[in-house]
C-alpha cells in the first residue's frame, strides 16, 4: 500500500469511523467480550487486530501440545477448545471469548497443557513478534495492552498460588487458571 494511500485512508477513518473489514468488526467485538481485552477501547482494539492472526480447526486436531515453547496466547471466537495434561484428562473446555496460553505473550515458556478442538473451531492468534510491532506502530496501544495483560496475568498467579496452599493436582490447576472470575469459587 503506498504512502499517500495510507495516509488518506488514515484521514477517513478518523474523520467517518474505522473502514475495516466485518471479519475485523466481528473480530473486534469477540476481543471486548474476554477477560483480557474487555477493557480495553475500540481504539486500541482495532489496532490489537490489524497484528492478529485467524486460524480455523477442524474437530481433533492438536492446537499444541503439553511441552510445546509457547509464543502466543488464543482466543475462541468459534467452537470449543478442549485442554488436557499428562494424563489425557480434559480438565477444561474452552468456548468462545475464553483466552488462552497468555504467559507465553511475554515470555517463553513450555505449554503446561496440550490444546485440541473439540469442535470446528476459530480462533484468532497474538504472539510474541506481533506485541512487538503493535508497541512500535502504536506506543500507546502496546502499553495499554501490556497493562491488560498484567492485570490478566496478576490474577491468574493468585489463582495458583492458592491451588498450591491447597495442594490441588495439575488437572484442577489447570481448570482454576482458565475459570472465568465470575465462575470461581
């Protein structure tokens, strides 16, 4: 896209609205339904989707796998994501607007879960290198999307920390982590 281009588009959109496609509208809109992005502004929202990726899964098949290096976090905007440990055991099912593998976004790490959809599934992908470009091309975006994540991840440590005062297995680590607020005990 050339310069003049994109400087006009720019200039429209901030004068009549954003002019993005309806899969990004829809995108858009799967986003400020999570507990990751839900506070955060259209604004910053369309930004964070012009750097995400969609992908489509078919009933079966594997998302990752236990021990896999993480480099993004998912977002079910379609279908049903089954997680499992070890063992086999699905201890969670995953259905849309439920975020996963968010650690990974700033850090690598090993997945501590193997991820496989349950049901023809879409999802939409932010990884490592995308944060990276969203904090170049919008400052004030990246910032307002690492602070999301910060809350995100704060919460979600507190979480294990006291499944661990409680001595409970990986599987129900695994269930408490990926509980939505208002459905934990």
């Amino acid at each position: 896209m050339s310069t003049p281009f994109r400087s006009v588009r720019r200039t429209f959109s901030r004068l009549f609205g954003w002019g993005g496609s309806e899969v990004d509208r829809q995108a858009i809109k799967a986003l400020a339904r999570t507990t990751v992005f839900g506070s955060l502004s259209r604004r910053v929202l369309r930004h964070v989707v012009e750097v995400m990726h969609f992908r489509d899964f078919e009933a079966g098949e594997q998302i990752y796998h236990e021990g896999d290096p993480g480099l993004g976090l998912y977002v079910v905007v379609k279908g049903r994501i089954g997680l499992s440990v070890e063992s086999g055991e699905t201890v969670h099912d995953l259905v849309p607007f439920d975020v996963f593998g968010v650690r990974s976004i700033s850090k690598d790490h090993r997945r501590s879960e193997t991820a496989i959809a349950l049901a023809p599934s879409r999802l939409i992908g932010l990884f490592q290198p995308d944060l990276k470009l969203l904090e170049k091309r919008h400052p004030r975006t990246g910032f307002a999307l690492t602070l999301a994540l910060a809350e995100y991840l704060t919460d979600r440590n507190e979480r294990l920390e006291l499944a661990l005062r409680e001595q409970k297995t990986q599987a129900e680590i695994v269930a408490l982590l990926h509980a939505r607020p208002e459905t934990r005990d």
